[in-house]
C-alpha cells in the first residue's frame, strides 16, 4: 500500500454548536436556539416569595336588640319547670278532751280524761289544763296507759290549783328507749261542780319531746263543761 498525507481540517465556531435531531417520531435537524438573557429585575422577581393573602377577621356577632332580648326571655320563662315532689308534712300529735262537752248537775262528780292521737315516738310531755274555779274544782287526777307501752316505767307530776282552777301534768317514760306512738289516753281525771254555768277546758304551756329529746309540734283541741 502507498500512503497518503492527510492535511488536518479547519473546525470553526459553527462547527461546534449544538444541533437538534428531533424524535424518533418525528425527525428533524435544525439548530438549537441561543440561550436568552434575563434582565436582572425580572430573575429577583421570580426568586421573591409571594406575598400571603391578608387573612379575614372572624365576623363580629351582632348584639341582639331589645326586641329579640325580649323574645328570648319570654321563650325561657314558657319552659316547663320539672315538678319537685311534694313533701307531706309530718303528721302532729294532738291532745283533746274526751267527751270534748259533757253536762252535770250542781254538787255531782264528773271523769274526763286527756287523749293523745298521731303521736310518734313520745318521750314525755307537759301541759296545763285551765277551768273555771268558780264554776268546778279539781279532786283526783290519775295516769293513763298510753305513756307504759311496753311496760315502760313512767315519772308523773301533777298539782291542782284551787285559786287558779288548772291543773298542771307532767309525764315521761323511764329507762327505755324508744318512745310511745299511736293513740291512747294520757290521764283521767274529775272534777266537782260548785255552781250553775258553762266553763271552758282549755290547754296551755304544751310542751313535748321524743325519746332523744327533741322537741315535737302537738296540737290540742278544747272542750268544755256545763253546770246545771
């Protein structure tokens, strides 16, 4: 084989740009655009962070007019109220006089004697019972059952006054307890008559406790006495 020499070719600028070939799809050769400058203004823009929305303020209630104050209060006070149960007083112990009116004669004896009803665990009672001296005296009073349920041992005080026509009662249960309940007769007692007329048998000074020593509500009921 001859050899040749082979003179080395001159590459120019355009020599080394770029090219685009295109796709597999679609073929094409042309050469690449040159790269564009972007002002210096307009690259700080696009680096800045948008600015945010200003957030909306929470919308403020309107304050209700009187009008609908009004309505309100009045739609409050139309709500039924739920019904509390009602609460049965306790039951009272009440003291009367049996018979509650009797007659006699001038000169003549007469037995009364004093009931307790609805009563509740009775530890000892007191009373005055007043009547006209001028019309009857007093001469025997006596312990009714009532106060010995359970075969209770009792202390009993009593004492007539002439002058002042009363007779003043004390009773209470001993060494036990529990208190007396129910009905029952508290004393008997009897009174002579001196002279024609009517006299009231009223109550006074009532004073009751249970069997703890706390104070009971008693009511009483009067009676009364004719003389003929």
């Amino acid at each position: 084989m001859t050899p040749h020499i082979l003179n080395p070719s001159e590459i120019t600028e355009e020599d080394l740009l770029e090219i685009w070939a295109g796709t597999e799809q679609n073929l094409a050769y042309r050469e690449v655009p040159p790269a564009q400058e972007i002002a210096p203004e307009r690259a700080l823009k696009s680096i800045q962070p948008r600015e945010k929305a200003p957030e909306e303020k929470p919308k403020e209630e309107a304050e209700p007019t009187p009008a609908e104050e009004e309505e309100e209060k009045e739609a409050e006070e139309k709500e039924p109220e739920e019904k509390k149960p009602e609460e049965k007083p306790p039951s009272e112990a009440t003291l009367s006089l049996s018979p509650p009116t009797s007659m006699v004669f001038r000169g003549q004896e007469i037995s009364l004697s004093i009931q307790i009803s609805r009563a509740e665990n009775l530890g000892q009672i007191a009373f005055e019972l007043s009547f006209d001296p001028a019309i009857l005296e007093g001469i025997e009073v006596g312990a009714g059952e009532f106060m010995q349920q359970g075969e209770a041992k009792i202390s009993f005080e009593r004492q007539f006054s002439k002058e002042k026509g009363s007779l003043r009662v004390k009773l209470a249960r001993l060494g036990i307890e529990t208190g007396a309940k129910g009905d029952g007769t508290l004393i008997t007692f009897k009174l002579k008559s001196l002279a024609p007329g009517i006299s009231p048998i009223s109550f006074s000074q009532v004073e009751a406790y249970d069997s703890q020593s706390k104070p009971i509500a008693v009511r009483f009921s009067p009676g009364q006495v004719e003389v003929r």
